[in-house]
C-alpha cells in the first residue's frame, strides 16, 4: 500500500524527533574532571574475586549510562569463565593480563596482554583470565548498567 507523501514525511519526522528526544544532550550527567593518579583511589571490592580493587572514575557501574573504572588484580590470580551483559572496552595500564575468550578455562587460549594493549569483551559472550606475575591494573569503560555472571558458581577464582 502506497502512503500519500505527507503522512510518509510527518512519520518520517516523527521517527526522528523520537530518536533524538530520547537521547541524552552532550555531556547530560556528566562534569569536567580531572584526576592525576594520586587522587584515584582503589579500594577492595568484596563482590570481585582473589582481592580486587576498584575505583569508579566516571558514572556508576550499577546504572544506565557511559561509566570508567580502573581495576587492580592480584599476581597469579585467576577469574573463571563469566560474562557482562554490556560491551565493555578495556585497555591494559600496567602489569600483563592473559585473556582468553570460551565457557571453560583453557590456559592454551589464553593471550598475553602486556601494558598498552586494548581488547573487546563483547555482550554476553563468555571470557577467562590469569593475571601475570605481577599485579595487573586495566581500565574499564562501557554503557551500564553493568554485572558480571559466572558460568561455574562456586569455581575458585570466581
């Protein structure tokens, strides 16, 4: 069935207004901040396993919204294969972190990722990793609200 061209452009319209009144307006949430690494406090997180330390440096994991954190893993830990229900980005600041992406912890698949390096952990797909032999700081961006879900509940390292 063929629309006349009025109603097709007012839909057209409408379809646009929609789109962008529902999207946030630049910087809404946000602040200027600025912070040099002696005012980033990581502090032990209870939730996370083998002794993390996180500091939220923008936004709030827990919510809908763009969020960073940096986060420092112990030498020789390992973190069971789990997921994030997020696309996270994740860039290597110090130390080495091993990544490895499947259901079941398989060192084989694991890469090393010294300082520098960025990687991907894409929605829903599951991820293991082993920090090196000293500890490991990443930080961590992506649009939350953020989780984390272990695939073996129970596991050590989980």
């Amino acid at each position: 069935m063929k629309l006349p061209h009025l109603p097709r452009r007012a839909l057209a319209l409408a379809a646009l207004a929609a789109f962008f009144w529902g999207q946030p307006a630049a910087g809404e949430g946000f602040l200027p901040l600025t912070l040099t690494p002696a005012e980033i406090r990581l502090e032990a997180d209870a939730s996370r396993p083998g002794g993390m330390a996180i500091a939220t440096l923008a936004g709030d994991m827990a919510k809908s919204g763009l969020y960073a954190a940096r986060i420092r893993m112990p030498a020789g830990l390992r973190v069971e294969p789990h997921f994030h229900p997020e696309n996270r980005v994740v860039v290597v600041l110090s130390g080495t972190l091993h990544i490895g992406f499947g259901e079941r912890f398989e060192p084989e698949r694991l890469r090393a990722m010294p300082a520098g390096s960025f990687f991907v952990e894409p929605a829903g797909v599951p991820h293991f990793a082993r920090v090196g032999e000293e500890d490991a700081i990443v930080q961590v961006s992506g649009v939350g609200p953020s989780g984390t879900t272990y695939l073996h509940p129970g596991a050590p390292g989980h």
